[in-house]
C-alpha cells in the first residue's frame, strides 16, 4: 500500500511500521496532486489547503505559544506553515497586532525568543515540554495532523498503530530508526521528544467545516 506522507511527526509511527509491515510504501511528499494513493498524512492545515480530507486525526497537541500571546514580535517556524496560518487566526480573534518573524527550523524560532529578538514565539513539543493550551485547541482544530484514505481504513489503522506501539517498546531504537529513515535531519532529542509528548492515536475528526474556513481564510501559499 502506497502511503504518501510529510515528513514531520505525523510519519514516524509510519516510519516505524516499515519494520514490520513490508507491504507499506512509504513516499515523503505533500501529496496534494497524487489522490490515488492509498492514504496521504499531514498537518490537518496542509491536507485542507491540497484540497484533501481529513478522515483520521492522529496527532493531538503539538504545538503552542510561549510564554503568551503577545508583540510586538512572534517568531513563527516557516511561512504558511500550519503554524503561521493557525497564528494569525488566533491573532485576529484576539484582536492583536503583532508582526509574525520566520525561522525555517524550530530551534531558531526558540533562539529568536531567547534573544529578545521576539516577545513570544509559536513551539512545539519537540523543543519545549508543555502543560497549558494547546494552538489547535485555541482555534478549535479537530487536532495537528491526520490522513486522507482512499479505500478501506483499517489497514491505515493497523499500521500506524503498530508503529505507536513499537515506540512505546524501545524508544531508543525506534529515534535512531526514524532519524536514519527521515529526508530531513533532526537532532535525536527532537524525534525522542516527540514520541513520548504528543498525542499519538487513531482519532475521529468530527464536524471540521469551521476549521476548513479558518484555513480559506488565513492560509497563504508556502
């Protein structure tokens, strides 16, 4: 089964579950032009944005603003990102000005709020643990990522949750897995952070059509 994924949080359990499912084929991508793959996951903002559904949410709390919202400087990670659409929703309904400042990698978003170079800044749980409210929860997102499946869901179930619970089983193992598998390098601690902070697991989205017109909204082209 050909599964076309991000290659952000959302794919490590995928990552994962190539170890023991041989039949999965595991492409990073956005997906957005490739509808006849068996199931494509991303952030909940990029699926939409593809013009994609949003069958499964499989990650829950995952990023934040720290300290508070609050300017005259956010440090956002990429533009267009779903940190920056989600940002400047929660900015307008709030009905706070700030100027939104990009890094294009999270340990700099953090660098620039530890500078004084921004007042807050918009992390997830790869850089800093968290206990307060969460970006998706503010905006009322039914979660941070998930998947458009075509066909019958309980393979995409089987898998991913196989790749959950092979993280629970040697964490050690399953980072440098992941980590070696990635297109993308990341430090380890990142990946290890992840695993063992978000809220991985098969979740119902709900009745989402409020999100997809936040994404219309503030959503501009990455």
């Amino acid at each position: 089964m050909k599964i076309i994924t991000a290659p952000g949080p959302v794919s490590y359990p995928l990552i994962l579950a190539t170890r023991e499912h041989k039949d999965l084929d595991l492409a990073f991508g956005k997906g957005g032009e490739e509808h006849n793959a068996y199931a494509i996951t991303d952030s909940l903002t990029s699926l939409i944005r593809s013009g994609l559904r949003i069958d499964i949410v499989t990650i829950k709390k995952l990023m934040f603003v720290y300290p508070e919202l609050r300017g005259p400087r956010i440090a956002v990670w990429r533009r267009g990102s779903a940190a920056d659409v989600l940002t400047r929703a929660l900015l307008d309904r709030g009905g706070l000005r700030a100027e939104l400042i990009y890094a294009d990698d999270w340990s700099s978003v953090l660098n620039m709020l530890n500078t004084g170079n921004a007042q807050s800044a918009v992390l997830n749980l790869g850089i800093l643990e968290h206990d307060g409210e969460f970006l998706e929860d503010l905006v009322n997102a039914p979660g941070a990522c998930g998947a458009q499946i075509n066909g019958d869901p309980q393979y995409f179930i089987d898998v991913y949750k196989a790749g959950i619970e092979l993280a629970k089983k040697d964490l050690g193992s399953s980072v440098d897995y992941i980590a070696n598998k990635l297109p993308i390098k990341l430090p380890r601690e990142f990946i290890k952070n992840i695993l063992t902070r978000v809220e991985y697991g098969i979740y119902n989205p709900g009745d989402y059509r409020e999100f997809v017109e936040i994404v219309k909204k503030y959503g501009v082209r990455e």
